[in-house]
C-alpha cells in the first residue's frame, strides 16, 4: 500500500506551531502540530471536520504508530507515522519537520 505524505506547513518549523485541513481516506480532518519547548518534541492533534478533538498531544515519535492507542470511531481507520529520511533515525526536532521527517499516512487495507 502506498503511503501519503500529510505535508507539514513551513510555518510550523519557524512558529512552532501549525494548524491544517487534510483529508484522509476520504474524510476530512484538522490536524494542530505544536512544539513543545520545555520537552524538545512535538505533538499532533487531530480533530474531525467540525473541530471536535479525536485525539490530543501525541507525540511524535519516529517509526511508530501515532494513533495505535485511539480508540474513538472518527479517528482515521489508516495508520499514521513519522519517518525519518535519513541514518540514523531520531525524533523530529523543531527545524527538522516537514523536510528530513515525515509525516506518512497509510490508508486501511
């Protein structure tokens, strides 16, 4: 199955902070990408089409299913990752968002 980029606005790696419309396996989300200063990490956000939160301040790690542990039924039935594109793999850095990492979707199967 092949993966869609979810694009991370440019302004996100300059404010810290971005607020996006994306649309997933035909439904349309509102994805909140913040940067926590204190812990050095971002978090995602993801709500449904009216705002309504799915899920709140997941962090974003490398290599890992982002909403394996989501529960609610509006969340996207597909899977959402970051990756790294280059050797070795580290988390995102504020900077590093949106060109070396990724934010990847998997569609369901």
């Amino acid at each position: 199955m092949t993966a869609l980029i979810i694009g991370v606005p440019d302004v996100a790696r300059t404010t810290g902070s971005a607020v996006q419309r994306t649309q997933l396996d035909g439904r349309d989300y509102v994805i909140t990408w913040q940067w926590n200063e204190r812990i050095a990490r971002w978090t995602m956000s993801i709500a449904d089409q009216d705002g309504d939160p799915i899920a709140s301040g997941v962090a974003l790690v490398v290599d890992f299913p982002l909403l394996s542990l989501v529960t609610d039924e509006r969340a996207p039935p597909g899977t959402i990752a970051v990756v790294d594109r280059q050797s070795p793999a580290i988390d995102p850095t504020l900077t590093s968002l949106g060109a070396r990492h990724v934010v990847c979707y998997w569609p369901e199967a």
